[in-house]
C-alpha cells in the first residue's frame, strides 16, 4: 500500500511529540527519499535531527528549506516562500546559553567525549561535570543524561542519581534501562517501597528482562532479612508499654 507523505509526517509529528526523534526521523527520511516532501517534512526532520544531537544533518535540512524558498519566490509564490523561510530559521531549535541549537549540540556532544575521557583516566569528579556541562547545553539529550545518572551512583551521590533517572523517565517513559537504574537509586537511598514500584513497572513492560527480576529479588532478600530484626524491636516496644 502505498502511504502518502501526509499520512507519513503526521505520524512523524505524533512520534515527535513523544520525544521519539528517532522515530521521527526513521518516517521522515523516508518521505524525503522519496522526493514527496513538502516543507513541513524538511522542517520537522531538522528539528527531529538537532534533537537527537545531529546538527550536521539538521543544517542539510535548514539549507532544503532555504533552496525551496527560492524557487517558490522564482515562481511567484510569495507567502509560501516566506513561510519556508521562517521554518528554516526555526530548525535549529531553542538556542541554549546564547548558541544556536546545532551549535550548542555539537559542544554537549564534546563535552561527554571529554568527560568518557576522564572517567577512562580516573577523573570521576571532572567527568561528572563534563557530562553536566553537556547537558546545559542539550538538556534533551537523554543517553548523556543516563551516562551521567550512572557516573552519579558510581560516585554514591545516590540521591542526585535518583533526580537525573527521574527526569529521564518522567519524559522518556518507555526509556526502560533508566527506570531500572531509577529503581536501583531509590534503593540505594533506603526508599525500598519506591524501588518495588518502578521495578514492578519495569516488568510490566519488559517481562523478559532477567535484570528487573534479579533486582525484585534482592529487594525480596533484603526485605526478609529486615523482618527477624524487627521482630525483638517491636517485642521491645510492647515490653515496655
């Protein structure tokens, strides 16, 4: 069946909503091999680009559209070359700390090469402020955003840990590998209730993931081992009463 651009790029914009540029991209590109695509195509593909950290091809998008405003003004097609012009300008996205967005991409991307440079040479603190450099710059970049959250543990700053995999899964819900790692920070910070409750979503969605029953059943032990040490505790209480 052959499925027209339109119906393409809408399921691009619904997959662009969810935050899954990748998505995005994958039904954009494919519209563009094509030859079919019109500006909101090019336009949305650019932004899909810069948010997944791609800023090269984001620009290959921006130059399309700029090339298509063009030939629609050649044509005598004012307003729509106007409209072209002004998606154009808004492909590279919300400017971060006075950079352009592709701009601002490329220098988070830097920064967690720098920083994966200092974790391999043993500086936990300077890579730890690498990757948060970078996420000043791409705060929507989420694989950096979990290398961090695992650097944090790493560290045993648990709790600063535990708000970087919330972040994550609070706008990538379906990110599962940073719901587990949430689960594991909730857990090292002694809140055991919330940890069951992320693992247990967690197997909700992946059941096959031998990691989240292996994490159930630590908390299972721990939770028996708590229990006989309760027990004279509340005798204790009662003793006394």
């Amino acid at each position: 069946m052959d499925v027209s651009p339109e119906h393409q790029v809408g399921q691009a914009r619904e997959r662009f909503q969810l935050q899954d540029y990748y998505g995005a991209i994958h039904l954009l590109e494919d519209v563009v091999a094509s030859g079919r695509a019109f500006a909101d195509a090019h336009h949305l593909l650019g932004l899909s680009y810069s948010l997944a950290g791609q800023p090269d091809k984001a620009l290959s998008q921006f130059e399309a559209l700029i090339h298509r405003a063009l030939v629609l003004n050649e044509l005598g097609r004012e307003d729509e070359a106007i409209a072209c012009l002004s998606r154009a300008g808004s492909v590279g996205g919300e400017a971060r700390q006075g950079f352009p967005a592709h701009v601002a991409a490329k220098l988070a991307n830097q920064h967690a090469a720098l920083g994966e440079a200092y974790y391999e040479a043993g500086g936990m603190v300077e890579a730890i402020e690498e990757y948060q450099a970078a996420l000043s710059l791409g705060p929507a970049f989420h694989d950096l955003r979990y290398k961090l959250g695992r650097l944090l543990l790493e560290a045993g700053r648990v709790l600063d840990a535990r708000e970087e995999f919330e972040i994550i899964v609070r706008q990538r819900p379906h990110f599962t590998d940073a719901a587990a790692m949430l689960g594991l920070a909730c857990y090292l910070a002694g809140d055991g209730l919330a940890a069951r409750t992320v693992w247990e979503e967690c197997r909700e969605r992946r059941p096959e993931d031998p990691r989240v029953e292996a994490y159930l059943a630590m908390l299972k032990r721990s939770d028996s081992a708590a229990e006989p040490a309760a027990k004279p505790a509340r005798a204790a209480r009662r003793k006394r009463a």
